[in-house]
C-alpha cells in the first residue's frame, strides 16, 4: 500500500486543471510482474490518474532532483523533469485509473514486468473547476515473483485528433481555432500546441487546416505481435462514443472493441474475452465520436467559455485514446477457447 504525500492541487496562470507527479517506492526487491493495481483518488477534482514504470537506472537521478520529496509539474506524460528523450521512452505506462474505472486486474496469467529496484511514477490530473482541496492518494500493487507462470504484458498508445467546432449557434471569440489554440498555449505552454500539430501530423492531417467534426479517427498499426487481451478507451467530458477496429476498410476488418455510450464517469478497461492474434504492423484504427452540446448542458463545462476544442490536458479540451496491452502468447486462461 503506497501513500503519496499531502498536496494541494494548483493551475497555472489562466488554466484551471493541474498535472502533477510523485514518485512512489514499491520496494520490488526481486524481479516481479504487476497482476493488478488500485488507485485510490484523494478528492473529487482527480480527473484520471496514470502509473509509469521508473526503471532503476533513473531512480538515481529522480533523488537528485529532489523529486521524491515534493513532485513536480508535468503535463503530457508522466516522465522526470527536464528529462531527455531516451528517458521518456524508459518511463512506460503500467496502467490508468479514470472516474469509475475501480481496480485495474490484468487478465488471469498476464502481468507487467517490474525489474527489481524500479520504482513508481504517479500521474494525477486534477480538475480545479470541481475542487481545489489538499488530497492525499494512495494506489495497491499486487505483485508476483518474475519466476511465476505469468506471460509479460506489451502496452501501446494509440491517439486521433479531436477538432470539434462550437455547436450551431454558439459563439465567441474562443470558437476560432487558432484562437483556441493560443489560449491553450497560454494556460499550458508552447508544448501543448505543439502537441496538437504533432498528433494532426501522425494521423496524416493538416495541423492548420485538419479537417473538423463530432468524430475523429487515426490510423496507426499494432507495434508488436502477441494476442491482444485488454483494451481502454479515454476521451474527456464531451466523449459519447469510441471504436478500435484492426484491418480497418478491408475483408478483414475486426471491431476490437465498440463503446456506443461512453461516459466519462464511468470509465472502464476491458479484458477480451477472447484474445486477438496481432501481428507488428498490422493496422488499427481508433474512432471517436463527441457531443459538443454538452459543453452548455454540463455544470462544470458551463463555467467556461465557449471554444473550438482540440486535444489538450485540460478537463475542458479533449482527447481521443485508445491503450491496447498485448501477450508474447496466448495466456493458458484462454488456451481453450
């Protein structure tokens, strides 16, 4: 059972969410996997929370920077400050808890590796429109020596860029895209909007001009090969619905996943009840489809003013996620099937 220490969530200028980051000691002495994990969010305003693995070759480092004693500030993802590139690919996602999501169990016979040593990067998103209190969080790992029957976990991140105009009849100075853009340069930097034109680029879109709408999609391809076994969607407040399909437009097109009703205080992560045979390259598209009127129905989108959204940290900008994690082979709970 892991505490983080008491913080009080605080927004830059302008901005009305906080990222925040601590690193957690697990005290893996012998190499283990992860089975399952608990978040236990301390307020209200814990927008979603997200583990990363710290590999003991920057624990060294994260005590340095002091980092154990009172966090830091980290918007996008969960890596050390100031840390180089060949870092942030070390800092891997272990797992993710959202509003209603509850504990996240790995399917039976899975697991992600933990070498001994490594330690725990937290990633809380706080909403400040929702509340602004001192919390204390706390997550419950479930480990296993790396010697039991458990077949590693592969995690990837796949990401499409929301462009979701103000809905008919709403308007604003803020309903202009690059306007909006702008204002979310202000509240979280210049690398929020470089952000957005990276995730326009990768989904082969113009990152001035992209196409707009209620629904977004991309399409990427499968990093690895193995089965695929658990899936999660995440979008923010104006999400209803979410798709992930591999082969996508071919005879071989395979719906992984289908979430006609999502909401987003009631998040959850799926384990396939049949796993899904991928092999690296493969292509997957994911889809996500919004209601923008929601950002006048709802008491918390109500507080700000109307704007064209894009991706953003922000609870009131939007994202479009889908986390795949993938087996070396097919897990013995399934072998039958």
């Amino acid at each position: 059972w892991l505490k983080s220490a008491k913080y009080t969530p605080k927004a830059p200028a302008g901005a009305t969410d906080d990222y925040h980051c601590t690193v957690l000691d697990p005290h893996v002495n012998h190499n283990s996997y992860i089975l399952s994990s608990q978040f236990f969010p301390g307020s209200v305003e814990d927008h979603h929370a997200a583990l990363f693995l710290l590999p003991k070759s920057l624990v060294a480092q994260a005590k340095r920077d002091e980092v154990f004693k009172n966090g830091w500030t980290c918007f996008g993802e969960g890596t050390l400050p100031n840390a180089p590139l060949s870092d942030f690919a070390q800092t891997s996602l272990l797992s993710n808890w959202s509003p209603g999501s509850g504990p996240v169990r790995f399917p039976m016979g899975t697991g992600f590796e933990i070498p001994a040593g490594s330690m725990v990067i937290m990633q809380v998103h706080y909403n400040l429109l929702v509340g602004d209190k001192p919390v204390n969080n706390s997550l419950v790992l479930h480990t296993v020596p790396l010697s039991a029957p458990v077949l590693p976990l592969h995690v990837q991140s796949f990401q499409a860029a929301p462009d979701i105009p103000c809905p008919v009849g709403v308007t604003g100075p803020l309903c202009d895209r690059a306007a909006s853009l702008a204002n979310q340069g202000q509240r979280f930097g210049t690398n929020a909007v470089l952000t957005v034109d990276g995730i326009e680029a990768l989904c082969g879109r113009s990152s001035s001009d992209p196409p707009v709408g209620n629904s977004t999609s991309c399409k990427s391809q499968m990093s690895t090969s193995g089965y695929l076994v658990r899936v999660a969607p995440h979008m923010h407040l104006l999400g209803v619905g979410f798709t992930m399909v591999l082969n996508p437009g071919t005879s071989e097109a395979k719906t992984v996943l289908s979430v006609p009703h999502y909401d987003f205080h009631h998040q959850k992560s799926y384990n396939l009840a049949r796993p899904i045979k991928v092999t690296a390259g493969e292509p997957v598209q994911i889809t996500c489809d919004y209601d923008p009127t929601l950002a006048q129905e709802l008491p918390v989108l109500r507080k700000v003013a109307p704007h064209f959204v894009t991706w953003g940290d922000g609870s009131t900008d939007e994202m479009c996620v889908g986390v795949s994690w993938t087996s070396t082979s097919m897990p013995k709970s399934h072998a039958s099937l």
